[in-house]
C-alpha cells in the first residue's frame, strides 16, 4: 500500500476541498476500523488516536503512549505526539498551534449519508469527538469529510494503477483457466468449488465476501444477482455460462463478468444479445470522461440497451474498483435514491470505473459482461481485454 504517495496526495486535496484539516479518530481498529485508515497506516491503533493532515501540508498523529513508537517508525507522520490518561489536551493543544490565526476553522471528519467508503466515523466516536471539543472554538468546526476521502480514495497513483492492472490479469488467467474445465454436467457449485481452489493455490484474495465469489449461473433457472451457486443446476447445452469473478492481490482489486455458451455455434438469439451489451458498454465508454456527471454514463448505456429492445437492467452501469470491488465515490448510475447523491458527482483523470451490463435470454439464461476502465486526460481506456466473441463450451 503506497501510504506515503497516499499521505502526500491528501495535503493537496484537504487544501483545494476549503477545510483546514481532516481528521480520522479511530480506536480499536482491529474490530472497527474506518474505511479510510488504510490509507493513513499500516496496521493498526488501540487508543482514542487522532490522524490529522492539515491544509498546510502538515501532518499529526495524536495516539496512546503504547502505540505512539510504532506509529513514529512508519515515518509517514512529521509529529506523533502520545498521551497517557486523554486524548482532549494534546488534541486542543495541537489544534490551535496549527490553525492560529484561523477565524472561523473547518474540520473534516468521516461521515457521509451517500457513501459508506466515507462513512468510516461511528455514532460513538462522533459523540467522544464533540465532547472532546466541547467548551473549546472549535466546537461548531466540524463538517464532512466525504470529498476529501473520496478523492483520496479514488484518484489512484501510478503504484496503485499497476496493482490493479495485476489483479486484473490474474483475473483473466482465472477465466481462461475456468475455459479449459468447464464441462457439460457441472453444477454452478463445482465451478465455484474449482475457482476458488485455483484461488487459494495461487495466493490470491477474494474482491468481495467468499460465498458470493464468483457469482455463477447456468441456464434459466440460476439465481439472479448476487446470488448463491447451486448444486442442483447444472450445465446443460442451450446454456449461457456467466461468471462475476474479482479477486485481491497485492492489496487491490478486480471485478470481472464474462459469459460462455453451451453448444457447437452460438445460435443468433444469443449473439444479438451478446452485441447489444457490449454496444451499450462502448455507448457509456464513449461519454466517459473527466467532468462528466455518473448519472449521464448510465444514461448512456441505459439507452442504448433499451433502443436494442432489451428490458432496462435494474442496477447501476458502473463503479469505482480499487482496495475493494465497490471503492465508493461517483457511481456511474441512474439518479435512483438507493444511490444518494454518488451519480451527481463528477468522473475525474485516475479513477478506475467498471463498465457492467446484461440481458436475460428467454429460456438461456443471463448474459452479462463487465470490463474495468482507466479515466484518461480525455476519455478512459480499457485496462481490461475486452471479451469481444462468446466462449464455447
């Protein structure tokens, strides 16, 4: 994890976001750590412990006496300062060292209604940290961190482009792995079994929770969405094969959808709808680009598959990957209120989105594809190699 390049982007994002400081206070991270402490430190804290990066480009670290050395010998902080019986004087004390002179501060903690990568501050920590400012100025200081956070999640560096780029092909070598064993009879379970033994034996990390990775279907009759592999489906000619496979290494992820079919020839129900996903995936790369809203990519895709006369699919055309699958910020999707307001924001350079869409074959089963993007300084290009043909089994 480059916290250091990490660490350096920040100053600049909590100086242009009009705060003077973002402040993460966390304690006992090993059971509840804010989402955003990895991008801090490594490993983790006991005490009530306050990472502080201010628009200066200063950077504090306030934390329990028995924590403090380790902190320090990470060399990512320019002050760690340890306390012994509380936190709320050294925290004060440093507060208005560094922001004298400031008349009316701005404080950014880590909470979010839209997005929980930026929901890291818990109700409880709230609460300690308005007490712990109580009868001080800057009680009324506290104002939400969610765009400092988003960015500092989202805007990858070059290290964190080149581990995704390895997630991803160790990704693709799992598909064609899959390709190779596959067999007419198979349940959905004896594939999942077999990819995730592949997994393990390679070391590799699971993108999103274990039981839902990959997400298989076969035929008509498979579970729809995030849905569990089945014992009693199996592959059968006339099938389409879909697999949703991300997997962790190197601290980064992939999230991948590719789509097989059962038989000699890919019959032409099947095909027509295999190129109105990938035309409703290039409508949506074609607008993607810096500055453009998530809500108009979607629209785009959403559009176009509807033009092929396919029912609208019911979930968002895209997301940011990163340290996890969904890495939070600008959502490529429609303006639904399950999504708040993460379609309303806008794409930036150095984010990396999914493109991810499918359709239902009448009595065949689903068809979905998913390709992983780069945004470029004018557009976005594939980091993925796009599934252009139907695999046969």
């Amino acid at each position: 994890m480059p916290i250091q390049e990490k660490l350096e982007q920040a100053a600049a994002i909590v100086r242009d976001s009009g705060a003077d400081v973002w402040l993460t206070i966390v304690r006992e991270t090993s059971e509840s750590a804010d989402p955003a402490l990895e991008f801090l430190l490594r490993g983790g804290l006991t005490w009530a412990s306050a990472l502080m990066v201010f628009a200066t480009g200063r950077r504090i670290a306030v934390v329990g006496n028995l924590d403090a050395e380790a902190v320090s010998a990470s060399g990512h902080w320019h002050q760690v300062v340890p306390y012994v019986e509380g936190i709320r004087q050294p925290l004060v004390e440093l507060l208005e060292k560094e922001l004298h002179g400031v008349s009316d501060p701005k404080i950014a903690v880590n909470y979010s209604v839209s997005d929980s990568k930026a929901d890291g501050l818990s109700h409880g920590m709230y609460l300690l940290l308005v007490e712990l400012l109580g009868g001080t100025r800057f009680r009324n200081s506290l104002v939400s961190a969610e765009p400092i956070v988003q960015a500092v999640r989202s805007r990858k560096t070059a290290t964190e482009i080149s581990k995704v780029k390895d997630a991803i092909r160790a990704t693709e070598e799992l598909f064609a792995s899959a390709s190779t064993q596959i067999k007419p009879g198979m349940s959905e379970q004896q594939i999942f079994n077999l990819v995730q033994d592949e997994m393990r034996a390679k070391g590799l990390g699971f993108a999103w929770d274990e039981a839902h990775n990959p997400i298989v279907n076969s035929g008509p009759d498979s579970m729809a969405g995030h849905g569990l592999p089945s014992a009693g489906i199996t592959v059968q000619p006339g099938h389409i094969v879909h697999m949703d496979l991300g997997v962790k290494t190197r601290g980064y992820c992939s999230d991948l959808q590719r789509c097989w079919f059962v038989g000699a020839a890919v019959p032409e129900d099947v095909e027509r709808a295999f190129r109105a996903v990938l035309e409703a995936i290039e409508s949506a790369k074609s607008v993607l680009a810096p500055g453009i809203e998530g809500w108009k990519v979607d629209a785009a895709a959403r559009a176009k598959i509807q033009e092929l006369r396919y029912e609208e699919y019911l979930h968002a055309t895209g997301h940011q990957v990163g340290r996890v699958a969904h890495d939070g910020g600008t959502l490529l999707g429609p303006k639904w209120p399950r999504y708040g307001t993460t379609p309303l924001q806008k794409v930036e350079q150095d984010q990396i989105y999914t493109l991810e869409l499918g359709v239902n074959v009448p009595g065949k089963g689903y068809l979905g594809i998913e390709e992983m993007v780069l945004i470029t300084r004018n557009g976005c290009e594939y980091l993925s190699a796009p599934q252009t043909e139907i695999w046969l089994i």
